[in-house]
C-alpha cells in the first residue's frame, strides 16, 4: 500500500504545501518489503530495488520518531498538533520493519536501537492490565481510509476523528510481530556476517512446480515440505546469518562467499541423470577452505538413497568414511528404535537431551576425527578439527522439515532444540576469513 498524504487543515493539499503522511500506512509499507523480500531470490532483478528502497524508508521514517516515548504518532510529521498521538499499530508495524530488516541484513546494524526504542514504548505506555489480570494493548485507531462521502476526505481532522480502541487485531497482531523481532535482536550477533551456503551441486535433484517449470528440490532452503530445509535456514536467519546456495563446483572464488558449506545426500543415478559427483579437485578446494577456517558438514545418507564411494573422496580427507550401510531402521512409528539420549557434556548438543534420526549410516573414524553420537556401538556423528576449521559428519540428512516442524514427532523429541544447538554450533566455530 502506498503512503497515505493527508491534506492540511485548510483542505487538500496544494502546490507549496508539504504531504503528510498516516502512521499505520507506512507501517504496512515496511512490513510489506521485508515480508516480500523473504520470496526474491538473490539474483532476482527486483530484490535489490526493494532493498533500496527499504534504507531510504528506514532513514525517512527515523526522523519522525518521537524522541520522548520511542514511539510513532498517528499523523506522523505533526507530533506537536493536536489531537494527534502516539499510535500502537503504526508504531508495531515499523519497529517490526526495522528490526526484521537488520536481522535479514538489509539495513544497517543502527537500526537496532530505533526498533527497540520503539517496542520499549509500546509496553511502557501502551501496555495495560485490567481489573481480571489481562494484559491489554491501548492506542490503536480503529479504521481509517480514504474515498467516499466527506466522511473520508483525507484530512488531519478526519484522521483524528477515528475512534482509539483496545485490542484492535491490527495492533496486537504487529505487536506480537515485533515482539518476536525483538525477542531474537540478542542472538543475531553470533550469525551476523556470516553467509551460511549449502550445495546444490552435488544435490542436484529437480521437479516440475506449480508453475510448470522445473525447480530444484530435496533438501534445499526454500523446499516448505517435509524434505526441505527451510526450518533449518530460518534458524540460521534468526541468529543473524544469511542463507545461500552454490549450484556450481565449489572453487576458492566461490567458496569466498561461505562461512558455513553445507553438503548434503550427493546424487546417485538413479536421482538424477547426470549426477555431479565428487572428484580429488573439488574435495582439495574445499579441504584447503576448511583449513583456512570454514565449517564443512557433510549430511550424508543410508545404503541406496546417497552416492557414498566418491563422497568419501571428501570425507577420509578429514579421517571419516561413511559406511554405506543401514542403521537405526526404524519401523512405521515404532520411534523408540530411533531415540538417542544425548548425554551431558556432549560438545555439540548442549540443550537437547532426547533426539531422534533413522535410517542412517554408519562411519568408521580415525584421527583426527572424534565421534559425536554412538549408538549400539557404532559412531555416525562425529567431529574434525582441520587446520584452524571445523568439519561435522553425520550419517543422515536428519533435520529437514520434517523432523524439526513439531507435527509428526512425539513430544519427548527435542529435534528443533538439537537443530538450534547445531546452529550455534556451527556459527561459533567459524573463523574463516572472507
């Protein structure tokens, strides 16, 4: 929606006049390029308009900030006219904006403290509770719009003569958007900086979408079904790393980029017709990548279902070698065969105490490889510190979505914990230089 200019007390405005502009209007409009730029894929000619864009809003809307609350009047520019005040939707909707788009990192690291001065505001003098316990969100105008009869003529009188009421949907939902930006501001400075790519390369499987042409699929971070990775990616996001995907061999230009590379379920023939599989070039790029500091996982698979023989030209680099077998088959939902109590102390998984995986392989580990996890008495997570990096190998693609989404595991499976405790994981062991 496109800002609305409200007229000057005399009537419409003209020639000479200045345009003012309503709160709630240039809250949608933040909240609708942030939102959008989640579906604008990197390249995406659009993308980098929006984002302009977006800075040029940011700094615009910065400027009509109050100083004094932290908050947003409903007529935006006009803070010292009267009736006119602080307005709990407008002030939501741009702290969201604001605080969303350092985290994507479209907007400089600034911006922090206008959004969280603006959610401080919010709670300190919107925030009420009632005579029952309840917390209330007082401030919000009702409706307000343009057209019609001159009950909607577009002036600062019209504006101010919409009524204010508590618990407005428009308010609480952006309050609640903001809240959950501003729970996550603590924790973006572990991920900020720090591009996290993963391969579709050597996973390269594609289907027809909606649209009919052909996409990739199987584990990639846009994939929102249950073999995506798209609740992976948006932890990375939370904790303030950017997401990216490399569809080409990996090189020493190209590895520039990444922070974290992520390989996962190489191709066999059988899933793709001509698979890309790994030589002794692209595993020496990436060997000497890890050892000038970048964090390497290798997800890898149970017998038939992952290309294992040339895989391992990457793995035994760094003292592991996937098995090829299968283990952990689990039967229907008999998820107790594949429950793994993780005990303290373990150097990755520091919160989550019960995970569950199946179908895996196993891996044979020699120096300077340590294993992870064990189960029955063979290894199939381990550990490798190479050079000033890091390499993490697991026998199981494991926490795609669906197993960390919440709906189909019992309760007792801490998959998204463990997914969270491997993130951080990963971003604090990074320390390649880009």
């Amino acid at each position: 929606m496109a800002m609305t200019k409200v007229k000057n007390s005399n009537g419409p405005t003209k020639t000479g006049h200045s345009p003012h502009f309503w709160g709630r209007a240039l809250g949608w409009y933040g909240m609708a390029m942030v939102d959008a730029l989640d579906y604008f894929p990197p390249n995406h000619p659009g993308r980098k308009t929006i984002i302009d864009i977006l800075n040029r809003f940011a700094t615009a809307v910065v400027k009509v900030q109050d100083t004094k609350t932290g908050m947003w009047y409903d007529i935006v520019d006009l803070p010292n006219r009267k009736p006119n005040y602080t307005e709990s939707s407008a002030t939501a909707m741009l702290s969201y904006s604001l605080a969303k788009g350092v985290r994507m990192g479209y907007l400089p690291s600034k911006y922090v403290a206008n959004a969280k001065n603006a959610f401080d505001g919010l709670v300190k003098y919107k925030l009420t509770k009632d005579s029952g316990g309840f917390t209330n969100l007082e401030g919000t105008v009702s409706v307000s719009g343009l057209g019609g009869k001159q009950y909607r003529d577009g002036s600062f009188d019209y504006y101010m003569s919409e009524k204010v009421v508590q618990n407005d949907p428009k308010g609480m939902g952006a309050f609640i958007l903001a809240a959950n930006e501003i729970e996550m501001l603590p924790k973006t400075m572990s991920g900020r900086g720090k591009t996290i790519v993963l391969d579709n390369f050597f996973n390269n499987e594609w289907i027809k979408g909606p649209s009919g042409k052909m996409i990739p699929f199987h584990y990639v971070w846009e994939e929102r079904d249950n073999n995506g990775y798209y609740f992976l990616g948006n932890i990375f996001e939370q904790y303030g790393a950017r997401i990216s995907t490399l569809r080409h061999a990996p090189t020493a230009a190209n590895l520039k980029q990444a922070s974290v590379y992520i390989i996962v379920d190489p191709d066999t023939e059988k899933e793709t017709a001509k698979p890309n599989f790994m030589n002794e070039k692209d595993a020496t790029a990436i060997a000497n990548w890890v050892k000038a500091g970048g964090v390497l996982v290798m997800f890898a698979n149970n017998h038939g279902n992952c290309e294992m023989q040339k895989f391992n030209i990457l793995a035994q680099k760094f003292g592991v070698k996937f098995n090829d077998d299968d283990q952990m088959m689990v039967k229907g939902n008999d998820y107790a065969m594949g429950e793994h109590i993780i005990q303290p102390g373990n150097i990755i998984f520091k919160t989550a105490r019960n995970i569950f995986t199946k179908e895996v392989s196993s891996l044979t580990l020699k120096s300077p490889a340590k294993s992870v996890l064990k189960k029955d008495g063979f290894d199939y997570m381990s550990v490798t510190k190479y050079g000033k990096g890091t390499v993490v190998a697991l026998g199981d693609p494991w926490i795609y979505n669906e197993y960390v989404d919440g709906r189909k595991l019992p309760l007792q499976y801490e998959n998204y914990k463990g997914a969270v405790d491997f993130v951080k994981y990963l971003l604090q062991n990074v320390s390649v230089k880009k």
